[in-house]
C-alpha cells in the first residue's frame, strides 16, 4: 500500500492576496528557465487551484456588490432602506 503525500494543490488559499502572492512566485518560478523540469507540473498544478480559487472569491465578490447595488436603486426607487435578503454580518469575509 502506498501512500500519498497531500500535494499543497489541494490546500485552499488563506486569501485572495496570499493565494495572487502565491501565485506571482509560481509564475516567476515557470518563467525561470533554470527550473527543474520535475518542478513544472507540481507548480502549473497549484497554480491552476489558485487561479480556481481567486476565480471564485472574485464571482462571489461581484455578486455581492451587484445585490447591495440593487438594493441601493431600490432603496431610491422606494425612499425606503431595502433588504439584501442577508441576515449575515455586512463583513467581508475574502
């Protein structure tokens, strides 16, 4: 039986700054032409999770704004403060 180191691919980001940081070193480490060939699909593997991940993070992000933009035309459509229709805290969470 073998057993399989867990490849840091399959680790989600902290954030969208770490994840892009990450990100930034993967793509100056393929450029280097020094780099090993072994090194090649490890680092296109983790950097595709991470452009996965700040893909999502950023389509969540745009929905969000989208909602609280609405609910501001509302809001002036009305005179009245609209409801998002989110009980949850207004912080950001990236």
């Amino acid at each position: 039986m073998s057993t399989r180191k867990t490849s840091r691919s399959d680790e989600p980001a902290a954030s969208y700054d770490a994840a892009m940081k990450e990100l930034e070193g993967i793509i100056a480490k393929v450029e280097n032409p020094s780099v090993a060939i072994d090194e090649l699909a490890p680092l296109v593997e983790r950097g595709t999770a991470l452009v996965n991940y700040c893909r999502q993070v950023l389509l969540r992000t745009q929905q969000r704004v989208e909602v609280a933009l609405e609910a501001l035309d509302a809001e002036e459509a009305t005179g009245r403060p609209a409801t998002t229709g989110d009980d949850e805290d207004d912080d950001v969470d990236l």
